[in-house]
C-alpha cells in the first residue's frame, strides 16, 4: 500500500484528468446522442435511416476499434489533435450510440397521443420533442441513461490505455509495469479512484431520478 | 394572400382510399363540408369514422385521393402541414393534455409557440377561454387533477384558442363517465351556435338531433347515409342504418 501513499500526487492527478474526459465526453455524447435520438423518431425516412446507421455502427464496434480509428486513422487524413481530443470525442460518439437509445425508450414511452396533440395544435416535429415529448419522457430516460454514463466513465480507462496518459488507469499501468511495483495494491488504487467517481455519480442518479418523479 | 370565395367549401374530400395493411378502411369518400355546417358522424365500430376525422388533418395519411382544407390541398409532412394543423381544431377521445403543463400553459402552449402571441395576451386569451368553457378555476392545475369532463372541455379550450376554422371532435365523450357527458356537449352545441364547422365523430344521437344541420352515416369504410339529423333517425333508407339504429335505441 506505501506504493499509493507515496504516489498519491499522481493518483489524485490522474482522477483529475480521468474526470475531465468524462465530463467532455459526457457532454458531448448527451448532445449527439439527443440529436441522433431525434433523427431516430423523425417523420423524414433519410433522418431516420441516418440515425439506424449511426446506432448501428457505434453499437456494434468495439470501443477499441472506435479509439484505433480516432488515434490512427482520423490523424492519417491529415486532421491532427492531441489525443486527448481524439480519445474523448472517440469515447464519446461511442457512447452516443447507447445515449441515443435510452432516450429513444423514454420518447417511445410517452402516449403518442401527446405528440398527436402537439401537432394538432401546430408545433413541427422539434418544437413536440423539445416542449411536449421530451419533458415527459426524462423520467423514463434517467436511469438507463445513468447507467450508460457510468459504463461511459468506466470505459474511459480504455481511452486511456490508448495513450491520453496521465489518467487514472494509464497512471496505475505505468507504476506498475514500468516502475516495477507490485500490481495488486496499484490496481487497488485505480480501482478507488474509479469508485469515488462511480459511487456519487449513482447517488447524483438516484437523487435526479426522485428529482423528476415528482416534477409534475 | 389568394382569394377564397365563400362558397369553397370548408373540407373538400375527394375519392379518397384508404388502407390498413390488407384491411380497406376508408373506400372512395367524397365528401364536401360547406363552412359553418356541423356534421356528426355516426356508425358502427370499425365502419372507418374515426379515421376519416383523422385524415382531415393528416394524423392519418391516405393511400389515394385528396383532401383541402378551406381550398388548401393538404400538404406533405414540413412546416406546411404544421401552419395547416394550426388551423384545424382536434378534440381527441383521451382528451390528450400535455401531462407536464398545467391547463392555462396546455391552452397558451400553440399561441406563444406557432401564433407568436405574448406570454400575456395568451394568457388573458386562454383565461377567457377557460371561463367560457366553465374552468378557469382550474387554470392552475394539472391536467391529472382534473375530471374527465373538466379535462376535455380544456381540451377544446386549448383547440379554440389557435382560432381554428374548423374543429374536429374524435369521440370527445366516449371516455367519459356518463355524469360528465353532457357539460363537454354543452360546450359543444354552444360552439355550433356561434357557426363554428364542426365534423364530430361520435355516439351521441342526442346531440346529433339538436346541434347536428347533417348526419353522415358510416359502415364498412363507406358513407352510407348523408342526410339531415331528422331523416336520418326518422326514416333511414339503407338496411344497415336501420340495423344500427335498432341496436342502439331499443334500450
């Protein structure tokens, strides 16, 4: 354990960097996961098929195939970013794939007499998801959508094995393969680290969740 | 701005068909609905009232033929179509308020958002509304606060507050307790008072004596009948209309 204490600067840098990928990722793959979810329910057959395909590829690649993609094949046309840019939006249309389903649940869970209705009364397509649907359907959509964010900032170690480095799983690698300490107590550590975001993010869910129950 | 001539009829239905899968549910409907006039439709379950009511504003598609709303061809799906439905009043059978908004913001929702009125003269409108329809103290409530009765006159509130020129009513009764029937009629044969177009699908014979100037009789996807109220209830001409109205008045 004097391996953690010794090193615990690195440690807490490295939570530091891995809440930073989550937090951006996070973000960014709620936006395109709602914006997918739309195209997925929209009355135009191309939307619609665009958002099948996009599910459909990020769904069904492997997180590591979709990191590769990002690290290698991205900078091999000629667009250049640090990695930690390429790993974080990677993680993120990865997970938007998921994001979009659990929203697209709670869309198909509200009474399509609502939307009926909302369109009777003249709203386009946007204005029903935004003011009428969507509003009714964030109490269906929280908890998958929270497990979803959680699988998200669990997968981020992946992200992090590619090279973004100086998170928390590439930090406990290093200490223990390159500076020889024993990997039991390092893996330990990282393990931890990944609690002390999991854990609250749980109770933030189940907080948000009891939040929106009520909220009629 | 193009010219209507006042005898356009307000709903003009022209051969149109209709199919669910195999199932052939509207079969060459013509029909013309001068404005001002009330039209209830009545007929069997299955015979297709339902639908027609929804293909007048688009919520069901058809397979051939064509709708115009006041000389309007009905317009593909887009902003078009939406201008349209801002114009056509729909009372549906599950009253279908939005459960999220309280009643004044379920009846201001489509001035603010499609008329572009102000927050307040929506509000002042929709409250004026809400008195007219006999809830206005319920304006702050939520839709699942309310009665069946008080939900679907604030249903027709939220229609009439887009101004519509023609009001659609899908079996506005048949999901309410029978105490609560006639204050939504009420409202309704007060609006027909006023002038409004109305096509009703519905149940209601009372309704269809007083209010109704023309009674569609419907069956197997076919107009059957389309005669006056009195006519039709007194001496109905088809088989199937007198089958229909011996099933429903022997009780």
């Amino acid at each position: 354990m004097q391996v953690l204490i010794d090193n615990y600067h690195l440690y807490l840098r490295g939570l530091g960097t891995t809440l930073q990928i989550c937090l951006y990722a996070g973000l960014l793959t709620l936006v395109v996961g709602t914006f997918i979810a739309g195209c997925r329910v929209a009355p135009l057959t191309p939307l619609r098929a665009f958002g099948t395909a996009w599910v459909t590829v990020f769904r069904n690649c492997p997180l590591a195939v979709v990191l590769f993609f990002m690290a290698f094949g991205i900078p091999a046309l000629g667009i250049n970013a640090s990695y930690f840019v390429f790993g974080t939006i990677g993680l993120a249309l990865y997970t938007s794939a998921f994001v979009c389903e659990a929203i697209r649940s709670g869309i198909n869970a509200v009474s399509p007499g609502q939307a009926e209705a909302a369109r009777s009364v003249g709203l386009g397509f946007g204005q029903t998801l935004r003011l009428v649907i969507l509003p009714q359907a964030v109490r269906s959509i929280v908890p998958p959508l929270g497990s979803v964010m959680i699988a998200m900032i669990k997968n981020s170690a992946i992200a992090g094995a590619f090279g973004i480095g100086g998170d928390l799983y590439a930090v406990g690698i290093r200490q223990s393969s390159a500076q020889g300490e024993e990997i039991i107590p390092v893996l330990l550590g990282v393990a931890l680290g990944y609690l002390i975001i999991t854990i609250p993010a749980g109770l933030l869910l189940g907080y948000v969740e009891r939040k929106v129950a009520i909220a009629r | 701005m193009t010219e209507v001539s006042t005898d356009t009829p307000m709903i003009r239905v022209s051969a149109v068909d209709k199919y669910f899968g195999s199932l052939h549910v509207l079969k060459d409907i013509n029909l013309e609905i001068p404005r001002g006039q009330v039209v209830v439709v009545l007929g069997p379950s299955g015979s297709g009232k339902s639908t027609l009511c929804r293909v007048l504003n688009r919520l069901e598609t058809i397979d051939s033929g064509a709708v115009a709303v006041d000389g309007v061809p009905l317009p593909e799906e887009g902003r078009a179509l939406a201008e349209l439905r801002a114009d056509v009043g729909m009372v549906f059978q599950q009253f279908n308020l939005f459960a999220h908004k309280s009643i004044i913001d379920n009846v201001t929702l489509g001035p603010i958002k499609v008329r572009k009125l102000g927050k307040d003269e929506a509000r002042e409108e929709g409250m004026r509304l809400l008195r007219r329809v006999g809830i206005a103290d319920q304006a702050e409530k939520y839709p699942a606060q309310l009665s069946g009765g008080q939900q679907q006159r604030a249903a027709i509130a939220r229609a009439l507050a887009m101004r519509p020129k023609v009001m659609l009513f899908d079996e506005p009764t048949s999901a309410l307790d029978p105490e609560m029937v006639n204050e939504v009629l009420e409202v309704m044969a007060g609006l027909a008072e006023e002038g409004m177009t109305m096509l009703v699908v519905s149940h209601e014979m009372g309704f269809a004596r007083r209010a109704a100037h023309r009674v569609l009789f419907m069956a197997d996807g076919e107009v059957v009948e389309d005669t006056s109220p009195e006519t039709f209830f007194d001496s109905p001409e088809s088989e199937r209309a007198k089958d229909f109205l011996g099933k429903i008045l022997t009780h």
